[in-house]
C-alpha cells in the first residue's frame, strides 16, 4: 500500500518512521502548503514526490491511501476532498472536532465506499488488548472504578495550534480524547451519566479538564488532562478481585494484573518502541481485503467518541 502524507509535522515524522517497520507499505508521496516543507520533509525520509497543494497529491495515481496530518481546524476539509478522490483515509485524532463534521465524514466514506479510520493509536497497541482480555476474563471480577491521567506543560502561546481556537486547539481535543476512548474501549459500552469541569485560559480554550462518568454496569471512571501541569499518564483500573495498572496508557507498552491484596501475579511487556506500526498495519490489512471500515476503530467508535467529545464541550462547567 501506498500512502501519501498531508501535514508533514512532529507527529507525522513518528508516522512516517513507523511505516519502514511495516512490510508492503510506504510513503510515495508528501504534501504541504508551503513546497519547501514539503521537499524537506521528502528528502529526510526518501520520499519520492513532494507537492505545494493537496490537490495535486490526491491526483498522482501511485497514492493509494491518505494519512492526514494537519491540524484539527483542518481534518474535514482534507479528508473530504480524499474521499472524494477515492483514497483510502487514515486521520488523526479527533477526525474532526465537531459531531455534525464527523457524521458528514462518516456519511461520505459510506457513500463512497472508501475505508476511513480515525488513528486512535492507543486502541490498537498489544499491551491495551492485553488489558481488555483480562477485563473479559473477569481476572478482576467486576470492574468499579477507572483512572487514567494524560497531562503536560506547555507555554501559553496564541500562536500556537494548542492554544488557538481557531485552529481547533484546547486539551480535550489535544489529549482528552486519549482519555475517553481508553475508557470507552475498556468498558465496552457508552455512559449513562457525565460530569466535566473545563478551565479556560486566556486564549479562551480549555487548557485543563476533568470528566466523571457513570456507566450502566456500575463502573465510575474519571479523567484528568491538560497542558498546564506534568502529571503522571498512568491508567487504573480497580475490580471487586484486583486491580490492573497500565503504564502511560496513550502510548502504553506495559500492563500489570494484581491480585486483592496487591500481589503482582502477571504481567505483559511489549517490545516496540514506536505504537503507530500497529495502527499502519491494521489499516494497511484492511484496505488489503477491501473493507471501508477497520475492525478495531469501526466509524460506530468514532461517532460515539465524537458525541461523547460534543456533550462534555457543550455541558463543561468553568
């Protein structure tokens, strides 16, 4: 499979790095507004084709599938205009950050009957179905608490797309979303109730959050992030039988089972260091057997988590 890149950025160089550890697939091609950018970008990962306009990557008939990389104002427009060209889409997270762009996206991938996966690496990586499989197989027992933590410190700075409305920034998009499809995806199923407290900066968009949610089995599960203060990125999961720890849960290669009384009875360790090769795979297999949507991130996922994202915006208190 052959992608082509748009936003040659920070996270899209860990991307393009992934993909040389993924047999069958490379970057043919990569695309900026500004060319230069573009060229360097090329010429640093050996890329073939570098272009100045979107347009005319979505033309070059050796681009099989798009891997989109731009900032969050941007998502729906590019990937729109991909599907519309009938390429295969891989986005970042969030695929867009509104729920009414998420279903239009939805919408059209089906229409065209192209593949379109939102990349929520985390769900793809060993050491999380690790986790997930023990939850099934009640090592645990029933599960009544969740934690998990993803926050950092960064300078305020208008410019940049973290603190920039307009560019889509603030951390419940950044890395809140981390934080909510852990939890969606270890409890299986939507909440019944969600409380969330959001601070607003000077830039006027949330730097800090913290969300509760209740869900129908029971379990309640809180989330803290932000980009004011370095916390631990560390997820809790407490059962009426144990416990499991999961290590820098976003990006987590270690899990840990413990039993009633904190004893350590298993564990999972995993060998790669760079996740994204897990989430190119899989994408990469299905866009190999033909389907429009990835077993492990379906659109039913991105739509919940978009709607899950839209209420805690909409109803965060300040």
């Amino acid at each position: 499979m052959n992608f082509g890149l748009i936003g040659p950025g920070r996270i899209a160089e860990k991307f393009a790095l992934a993909v040389k550890e993924v047999p069958g697939v490379r970057i043919v091609a990569v695309a900026s507004h500004h060319l230069e950018k573009a060229q360097h970008f090329a010429d640093k990962f050996e890329i073939d084709q570098a272009y100045g306009d979107y347009a005319e990557l979505l033309a070059d008939p050796e681009v099989d599938a798009v891997y989109v990389a731009v900032i969050n104002e941007f998502h729906f427009d590019v990937v729109k205009q991909s599907l519309l060209a009938k390429k295969a889409v891989l986005c970042e997270k969030p695929l867009t950050p509104s729920l009414e762009e998420t279903q239009a996206l939805l919408l059209l991938a089906k229409q065209q009957k192209v593949l379109l996966m939102e990349g929520m690496w985390t769900l793809f990586l060993p050491a999380i179905h690790q986790a997930a499989a023990w939850l099934q197989n009640e090592r645990i027992g029933q599960v009544k608490f969740i934690n998990c933590n993803f926050s950092y410190f960064a300078e305020v700075d208008p410019e940049s797309r973290l603190f920039s409305k307009k560019q889509g920034g603030g951390a419940l998009l950044d890395i809140g979303v981390y934080c909510v499809a852990f939890l969606l995806e270890m409890i299986g199923e939507r909440p019944k109730q969600i409380k969330s407290l959001l601070f607003d900066g000077q830039t006027a968009v949330d730097e800090m959050g913290t969300v509760i949610f209740r869900f129908p089995n029971g379990t309640i599960a809180n989330c803290n992030f932000g980009f004011q203060a370095r916390i631990d990125q560390d997820a809790h999961i407490y059962g009426s039988r144990g416990s499991i720890f999961v290590k820098h849960f976003s990006a987590s290669r270690r899990v840990e089972l413990y039993d009633v009384n904190d004893n350590l009875i298993d564990f999972f360790d995993d060998p790669q260091e760079n996740g994204f090769a897990y989430e190119i795979q899989h994408f990469a297999s299905s866009w190999d057997n033909n389907e429009t949507e990835d077993s492990l991130m379906p659109h039913f996922k991105s739509l919940a988590l978009s709607e899950i994202m839209q209420h805690i915006k909409e109803n965060g208190e300040g």
